[in-house]
C-alpha cells in the first residue's frame, strides 16, 4: 500500500494524527467487547507530543500498549535506529504493560532493551523473519529453518507468495551469494519448487564451507549460511542536480527549452525578419509565442441552433451531440455524422 493510500484513509501510523478518532475506536472496543484491547503505536519525534498520545490511548481503553520507537517516516531505506528513549517514558507515564519494538535482532539486544526501558516485554519483527531462533540465541544454517518452515506449510497450506517471501527472508544473505538458487525460487509456482530451490542452496553452500575465501565475507558477523539479522544499508547522499543552462523562464507559470525555442523560430522563418536577434533567450520566446498566437488561426466552432454550446458543422440538425441525439429521437431521423461517432464509440 503506497504512503498516499495509507494517508487517504487514515490506515496504519497515519491513523495517529487523528486522535480523536483513535479515542473513539478504542473506546468503542472497549465498552462493545469483552476482550481485552491492545494498541501499537509509532512515536513522534517530539517526546512530550508521544507520552501525551499513550495517555490518551491508556484513557480511551487500552489494557496493553505495544511501541516502536520509529516515527512514520523512518521505513524503507530511511529506517534508521529505534528511539528506546520514547518507550522508556511511555513506560513511565502509563499504568498498563507497555511491549517494545525496534531494534531487535539478537536474543541479547532484547535482554538490553528491557533493561533500559522497564518494559513489560518485547515485540520482535524482521529480526525473527531472518532468524527464527533468535530466541534461543542459536544461529541454525538456513537451509534447515528453510525445510522445516516448508513442512510447516504443506502442513497448515498459505498462498506460495507467502511462502516464497518467507523462505527468502530465512535465505537472503545466502540467496545473495548463490544466485541460481535465488532465481529458481523466485520463478517458484509451488512448495515443491521451492523445496528444491533450497536444496540447490545447501549444496553450493556445503562446497563453500570446504573453500577457504578470505574476505568473502567481511560484511556479515557470520558465514552467510547461518541465520543472521539483515541490516539495510544507509541511504545514499543525494546529489545535488546541477540546473540545466538550456532552461530559460517564459512567465511565472512556465517554462521553455532552447530546443522547444528553436523550433519556434523554425516555425515563425517565413515571416522574415522576426525582430528577435540581439534578445535575450526569455524575451526571444516572449516574441517568438506572440507571432505565433498571432499567425495561428483561431479555430471557429458552430454554434449548436438549440442550446447555443459548440455543434458540428456536418450534424444534420447544425447542433451539439445531446441536442443531436434528442432531435434525432423525436422526429425518427438519424443523423450520419453523430450516428458514427456513436459505432465507433461502442466498438
């Protein structure tokens, strides 16, 4: 779903800047059902704007508050650090179990963050997408995860893209070594395909462990058969775009090329002397559009004999479409012209 659509119709974090719809459907939840309502929020960038929102999320109904501790512009490759500095003071402003979020992607940086911030306890994503035993604090080799996830899903059957997506999670770093592997499973239709896929990987992964490749790998805390966090690479600095000397303004509203400039004066070489040489380039065109819009005929349009809009000149009652059609109906004749507009239209 693109930024634009979540925004339209308040989805996801973009819900959070209506709060006083976010008090009403927690509070409706709250009062209509019997469970218990839990929320997920991100934080915003002001500290006291975010504590002032779990209170309010806390008074409307909420029983247990989940935080990720990234604003709602920090996705993608913009995603960045989570704030633990935001979830500690939620924790400390509300009464209710507060989960954290962000940041997670070994067993030991969930020990760190419920040290630091007093939570209840902790939310993992990616982290456990890449590693499914990130848990147990064990870096099992892919392939394994991988087969065990696909007997899971013969098991209890999802649709392939789910699947496929999953698998490559479980194998990315692998996947980005050994590419024929990679390219089988994304041409993958079914579990089959995909079963097969990684065993294509744990074979070229086996001949590796047997080479000794210095440097293959210096990017990754560990050998890339082993299930490991992904972690994005930081965005590349834009570069600064160097203004085109071949623009040049026409009025406040526009603008117009050299080359767009020069078929203009291709145009207007017949009249002779244009009265142009010497001009700077946005006074030429300022000359140059206004012959233009003078030697250009203005197109004359007839006027329709019964509602005094536009017509056409080849309708057999001189008038609009609408009127053309109405005429046409009343005294049971057609009209040629309008008639094959209309065929043509429908085919």
């Amino acid at each position: 779903m693109s930024a634009a659509i979540a925004k339209r119709g308040n989805y996801g974090a973009f819900l959070g800047e209506n709060w006083k719809l976010v008090e009403k459907l927690i509070k409706v939840c709250h009062e209509k059902l019997s469970v218990p309502i839990t929320c997920k929020i991100r934080v915003f960038e002001d500290l006291e704007k975010t504590v002032e929102y779990a209170k309010m999320i806390e008074r409307a109904g909420c029983q247990l508050l989940t935080v990720h501790g990234r604003t709602k512009e920090m996705k993608g490759p913009m995603t960045g650090l989570a704030s633990w500095k935001h979830i500690k003071a939620i924790k400390e402003a509300v009464k209710i179990p507060v989960f954290a979020n962000g940041n997670i992607q070994y067993k030991s940086d969930v020990e760190r963050c419920m040290t630091e911030t007093s939570v209840d306890g902790v939310m993992v994503a990616e982290g456990n997408l890449h590693n499914p035993c990130i848990f147990t604090d064990t870096r099992p080799v892919i392939w394994d995860i991988a087969l065990e996830y696909i007997e899971y899903a013969t098991k209890y059957p999802c649709p392939p893209s789910y699947a496929r997506g999953h698998i490559f999670k479980i194998c990315h770093h692998g996947l980005q070594r050994h590419t024929a592997a990679r390219d089988l499973l994304g041409s993958s239709r079914d579990l089959k395909d995909m079963k097969r896929s990684v065993e294509l990987l744990r074979d070229a992964c086996v001949e590796t462990c047997w080479v000794d490749k210095d440097g293959v790998n210096d990017s990754l805390p560990f050998r890339h058969w082993f299930c490991q966090p992904y972690v994005r690479p930081a965005p590349k600095p834009k570069e600064n775009k160097v203004e085109k000397p071949a623009i040049c303004k026409v009025n406040q509203n526009g603008q117009i090329s050299k080359t767009k400039l020069k078929k203009m004066m291709k145009r207007c070489r017949k009249s002779g002397d244009l009265g142009v040489e010497g001009l700077d380039p946005a006074e030429k065109a300022k000359k140059l559009l206004k012959i233009i819009e003078e030697k250009s005929p203005k197109k004359v349009y007839d006027i329709c004999v019964k509602c005094g809009n536009p017509g056409s000149s080849r309708c057999a009652f001189k008038s609009c479409k609408p009127c053309c059609k109405s005429r046409s109906r009343e005294i049971d004749v057609s009209c040629t012209m309008h008639q094959n507009s209309r065929a043509k239209k429908a085919q």
